[in-house]
C-alpha cells in the first residue's frame, strides 16, 4: 500500500531526470520513487532505501554557524569540540523528523530535504514540459525508477490508469506481491527487469531476500504476455561466475517472450553519498568494472548459448 492523501495515492519521489537516453527507447523522463524492500549491496542510491523524506546533509558546505542547532524542534543537530581542538557538527539522524526547519535556516545550503510527495495529478503536471520529446526518434515517454516503484503500488497503479497512449517502462527488482504485477502488466509498455544473483541463498546474501518470488514474478509476466528486458547489474569478483552467467543463458532459453539482456556494468559513481545522509556503512565500494571486463561477460554469455543479450 502507498501512503494517500485526499486526492489520491502519493508517492515520495526523490528525482526527476528528463531527456533520458539510457531507461528504455526513445528520449524519456526517468521518476525515481523512495522506498525499496532490497538491501543490495552495491547499491549507491541511499536516498532510494527509505520511502520517506530524508535529510541530507553537505559537511563541506557547513560553517558550523549553529543556525540549524538554534532551530531544530527535536535537537538533531550540535555542534561539538572546542574552538582550540577543532569544533564538528553532528547530526542526530535518528531523532530527524525531516520537517524542514533546519533547511530554512541554514544560510550556506548545506542542508536540504531529499524526497517530495506527488499525487498521480501533480506527476503529470511536472510531466507537460517533456510530452513534446517522447515524439522524437524511435518514440519516448515515461520510466519508473527507484529504490523500487511497485513499493509505491497505489501510485503507480493510478499513474497507469490514467496513462493514455503515454509509454510508461518499468524498473523493478521483480521484488513486489505478484498479483500487484498481474494487475498492472497489461498497462506497462516494458519492464526492465533485474536479475542479480544465481541461487536464493546467495541473492538473499547479497540484496537481502531469496529469489524465489523474483523468479517466480519474471515467469509470471512473461507468460502473461508482458514485454520484459532482463538487466544484469554486474559486479566485479561479486556476481560475475560462471554459475550466474549460465543460469542467465538459460533463463533466456526458458523464457523465449524475453526482450533479450542488457549488462549493467558496476561502475562506483555515486559511492560516498551515504554519508550525506547518515546511512553509512551498508553498502561495499569496489572498483567499476572495467569496458575489458564487460566486454568478456558479454563473450561468455553468448559462448553458453545466451541470445539477445548487449551492453
Ligand atoms: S529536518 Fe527538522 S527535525 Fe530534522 S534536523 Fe532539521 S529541523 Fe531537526
Ligand atoms: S545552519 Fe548550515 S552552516 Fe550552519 S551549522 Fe547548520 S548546517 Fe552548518
């Protein structure tokens, strides 16, 4: 269930990213929704995890004038230390109500609010500016991102009813009840979605819950005749074996209705944000893959019999 409002079901959305060439066909606006049921361990999005608001916090911008400190309602925020030993700010992220006080107050911008609710009608209203691109070319539109979109079900569910002839694809870990995903299949225009681990234990360990309902879910859609492309976010040394990349030749082999596979190379843009907002600590940093070592998933996919599959 999505949180609602009066007017409808609302979903947090921590960024709208337009003119879009990488989320699916055509130039698109790809709408990242808060919330996510997985704890992937290469993931570098940590305003995604949660479905609320966040605050975040910018230390190389802070002046430690105190301003945040004189205004918080919940005491959140202090500064510590001497002015002979060196002062720091801490924040107290567990006591954060995200109301915003602080962020008014701060006069350097070192603290803002990560998240915005939106109804189905205000999604489209921010949409207007963009409808005229998703003409251009091979034809745009709409892609859901996250976190995970299907946590905010009542919302996009809304969104899709009301879609039109708008192309709307849809980013998901497959990690969602499968009824939710039998209802709206036949409004999504293409799922893009993620296979990450080979063998439940090993996909719970890495992101957090088994495989069986992912799997279960992409079988699911397939046989009801939804378009799915499977992609494969590859990390270096983590889940590149040659036991994962057979299962994906298979899978690909089992399920013929499959758009084909795109590898989604580890790449470590993004790492360090955590800090920004007191979520530290979840997540590892490695090496980005390199375009040699994509380059070879590639060849061993296509040496085990994988089709369709690119990068
Ligand atoms: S967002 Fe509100 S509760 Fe959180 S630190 Fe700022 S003033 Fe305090
Ligand atoms: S108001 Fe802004 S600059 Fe001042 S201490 Fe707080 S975060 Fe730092």
């Amino acid at each position: 269930m999505t949180a609602s409002r009066t007017d409808g079901p609302v979903a947090v959305v921590y960024d709208i990213q337009r003119l879009s060439l990488n989320d699916g066909p055509g130039i698109r606006t790809t709408v990242f929704l808060k919330g996510c049921p997985l704890t992937c361990a290469w993931c570098h999005n940590p305003e995604s995890w949660e479905s609320s608001p966040r605050l975040a916090y910018t230390e190389s911008l802070c002046r430690l004038c105190g301003e945040c400190v004189r205004v918080c309602p919940t005491r959140s925020h202090s500064i510590v230390g001497t002015s002979g030993e060196g002062l720091r700010h801490v924040v107290d992220w567990s006591t954060c109500t995200a109301c915003g006080l602080c962020v008014e107050a701060c006069p350097y911008d070192a603290l803002s609010i990560c998240g915005r609710e939106y109804t189905v009608s205000e999604l489209f209203e921010a949409l207007k500016p963009d409808l005229p691109y998703y003409a251009v070319g091979e034809g745009g539109g709409v892609t859901f991102s996250g976190g995970e979109p299907m946590a905010s079900f009542d919302f996009l569910f809304g969104f899709l009813r009301r879609k039109g002839n708008l192309n709307v694809c849809l980013e998901t870990s497959g990690s969602a009840p499968s009824t939710d995903f039998l209802k709206i299949a036949p409004l999504v225009d293409l799922f893009l979605y993620d296979y990450k681990a080979t063998g439940s234990e090993r996909h719970k360990e890495l992101c957090g819950e088994g495989s069986e309902l992912i799997l279960a879910n992409l079988r699911l859609l397939c046989r009801a005749g939804a378009k799915v492309l499977l992609r494969l976010p590859l990390v270096p040394g983590v889940n590149d074996q040659e036991e994962h990349l057979r299962a994906i030749a298979a899978l690909l082999e089992e399920l013929p209705e499959l758009e084909g596979a795109q590898i989604l190379p580890y790449h470590a843009l993004g790492t360090g944000k955590e800090a920004r907002f007191g979520l530290g600590g979840r997540t590892f940093l490695r090496p980005s893959a390199t375009a040699e070592q994509a380059r070879a998933w590639l060849a061993a996919l296509e040496s085990f019999g994988a089709r369709k599959v690119f990068l």
